[in-house]
C-alpha cells in the first residue's frame, strides 16, 4: 500500500515538472523569438499579443485573465483534475511570460531572433510553442486558452488537437486585420502571413509530437518458447495473443505470438525476446489505430 501511494505520488510530480518545462518551452518561444519580432500568434497569447501591440498592456496580464474566464468552462466538462493541472499552466504561463523577458539577456535575443528576421522566428518560434504544448497535453495538461476548447471537442470527436487549434488560430490572427495599428496595410498583411506560418508549424509539431507518442505497433514473435515469452510480456501489463500457425516448408506446427504496444514499449519487448531466445523470429509493422483497454478510447 505504501509502495503504491509513493509511486502514485511520484507519477503526480512527475506529471506536473513534464507541464512545467512544455510551457517553459512554449513562454520561450513567444518571449524570445514571437514577440519582439512583432509577430501575432492564436490562441490566447496571441490575443494578448495583439492587446500589448496596441495599448501596451502587458501580455502575461491579458493572457491571466482571459484563461480564467475560459477556465470556468473546462472545469466542468473536462473534470476537476485537467481543471488544476490547468490552473497550474495558466499561473505557470503568466509567471513565464512576466519574469523571462527580465531574465534573457536583449542581446540574446536581438542576436538570434530580430537580426534573423521574422520568418525564421515565426519558424523556430512556432516549434518551440508547438512542442510545449504537445508535451503539456501528454501529461494531461493544457496550457489554456483555445487549447482548453479543441481538448473539449477532441474528447467526444475523433479530431487531431493540432486541427482544431489551427481552425481557431486561423480566425484569430486574420481578425488582426481589421484591428487600427500604426503600420500600413501591407506590413499588417505581411504579419498574417507571417502568423499563418507560425501556426502551421505549431499545428504540425504539436500533431508530430502527439502521434509519436501515441504511436502503436503490432508484434508477431515466432518461437519455440512462446509460453515463457508470453509470461513474460504480461509482466509489462500488456495482453498477449497465442496463434495457432504452420510454417508451410517445414509442415511443422507452432505457435505465434502476436503483441500490441506503444512504440516507447517496444524495446522492452525486444528485450525480452533477446534473453529467452536469440534465435526467436519477429515481424514489425505500424498500425492506424487501436483502441480499448490500455490504449486509445472509442469516441463518437
């Protein structure tokens, strides 16, 4: 009992330190290369982006007090756990966007984002929000604003996350449009453009990360000591298939191992297979999709 309640206590900080560097990687992003290239991004920073470059108010407080209103929203649909691991981001979030800028050195930035110019910044920028947020949502976390609203839709739709804050970002950074600023009509396009390439780098990173990670493959293991491999399989709480099989040159029957796991989990299964039997014979392949216990679940 006590062993469990440590573990379960060591998965939770784990959990929580995973969120913290994916929104530190994502607030480095907007502080070093978005932000002081003038660049307007989605979601909620990117409105509050658009907020500082018209009045000066400052982005950790706009992006504050947007995510609590939405907050109030995910509380109730996406349950009281996703709700603190939230509250967690969104304080994480304003806290990074507030201290960093007094943290990194100007000319740091200056030499690796603003003399580099903004499509280069909208680039790496755009991936280094894109691969926080991916590494926020496989921790169950989110880093708040339309985030909040696309894990909503994704929980009762089979839609990538990265789809649905594309759309939203979409909308927000063509609205900029139509926002009186002090540059002419054509830099203001130029930043949309601009924005419309840092949201698709976000979108595809986010998407990459996320179906890396939740990558599943199929394992077939041909060996004669299929019941000592299969005992040990089960050891990794994953399920085993026995197969009844005749190998048609040798007329010999046999049996065949067949094994579905994360692709994370697969050297363990190899592993395995190289200490019970070297000689054992293993045919690899991707699947699309699975879903049920200890893997993906079934949405409408």
């Amino acid at each position: 009992m006590v062993e469990k309640k440590t573990g379960t206590i060591f998965t939770g900080i784990k959990e929580y330190l995973l969120i913290a560097l994916g929104l530190l990687l994502y607030s480095i992003g907007w502080v070093v290369f978005l932000i002081p290239n003038g660049l307007v991004g989605g979601g909620v920073t990117g409105i509050s982006a658009i907020i500082y470059y018209m009045t000066g108010f400052q982005v950790s407080y706009s992006f504050f007090i947007i995510n609590i209103i939405l907050l109030a929203f995910a509380l109730k649909i996406l349950g009281k756990t996703f709700g603190l691991k939230t509250v967690y981001a969104i304080f994480a979030v304003t806290l990074f966007l507030k201290f960093l800028p007094g943290i990194i050195p100007p000319e740091l930035i200056q030499d690796i984002a603003i003399e580099n110019g903004k499509l280069l910044s909208a680039i790496i920028g755009g991936a280094c929000a894109g691969a926080g947020i991916a590494i926020t949502f496989t921790q169950g976390g989110s880093s708040g604003g339309t985030d909040i609203i696309a894990l909503i839709i994704n929980k009762y739709r089979n839609i990538s996350p990265g789809r649905l804050i594309l759309m939203m970002d979409i909308i927000i950074i063509g609205s900029a449009i139509l926002i009186p600023t002090e540059g002419s009509l054509g830099s203001r396009v130029a930043t949309i453009i601009y924005g419309y390439v840092l949201i698709g780098v976000t979108s595809y990173t986010i998407d990459l990360i996320l179906s890396g990670a939740r990558q599943s493959i199929q394992i077939f293991i041909f060996s004669k000591n299929h019941e000592e491999i299969a005992d040990r399989i089960t050891t990794l709480g994953r399920g085993v298939t026995v197969i009844d099989a005749m190998g048609w040159f040798t007329k010999k029957h046999g049996k065949v191992l067949m094994v579905i796991v994360r692709r994370t989990e697969s050297n363990f299964v190899f592993k395995i297979v190289r200490e019970i039997d070297k000689n054992a014979f293993l045919s690899v392949g991707n699947v699309m999709g699975v879903y049920g216990q200890g893997f993906d679940e079934m949405k409408k």
